[in-house]
C-alpha cells in the first residue's frame, strides 16, 4: 500500500474497522512460521486480487480504489447484517 493510500485511509476514521477487518481476512493461516514473520498476504495472493479487479495483467491499486472497495465492503457487510436481522425479527412475529 502506498502513504498516499495510507495517508487517505487515516482521513476517513469510519472505514478503519473496514480496513481491519479486510486486513484480517487476508493474513494466511501460519503465517507466524514464514519469514518475515509479519502478518503479510502472499504476493501471489495480492496479484491475484489485482487480476480479478483490473484484468488479466493485473494494475496497481490507487488509493481511491482502495477506499471504494472499503466502501464497498462496509456497504455488503451492513446490508447483510441488516437483511439477517430483519429475517430473524420477521421469524419471531411468526412464531
């Protein structure tokens, strides 16, 4: 990630728990047992993800893509847990 994406991600305190949790999500599993010993996502899993965003020969991500897909992901995240509680709230009325 570039300062400049780290720099716009800190102007935008209500995506930092997005941030974190896509983090987490992409630290592979033992990663305490590979050098450099750092909670990093392999390098053939970051072109991965380019590929599948940008095409085949990947891209570099800038920092705006960075804070639409943690828009995003903020977005699909509320909305599923909303569509859970509203089915759950729905099961209880019928109950």
């Amino acid at each position: 990630m570039s300062w400049e994406a780290v720099v716009a991600l800190a102007a935008r305190p209500r995506l930092w728990v997005a941030a974190l949790r896509v983090g987490l999500a992409m630290v592979p599993p033992g990663w305490w047992g590979r050098w450099p010993f750092l909670p990093l996502p392999t390098r053939s899993y970051l072109d991965f993800r380019l590929q599948t965003m940008f095409g085949p020969g990947g891209g570099t991500l800038s920092s705006q893509d960075l804070l639409g897909y943690l828009e995003w992901c903020q977005w699909v995240r509320s909305s599923t847990l909303r569509s859970s509680h509203a089915r759950s709230y729905e099961y209880r009325q019928r109950g």
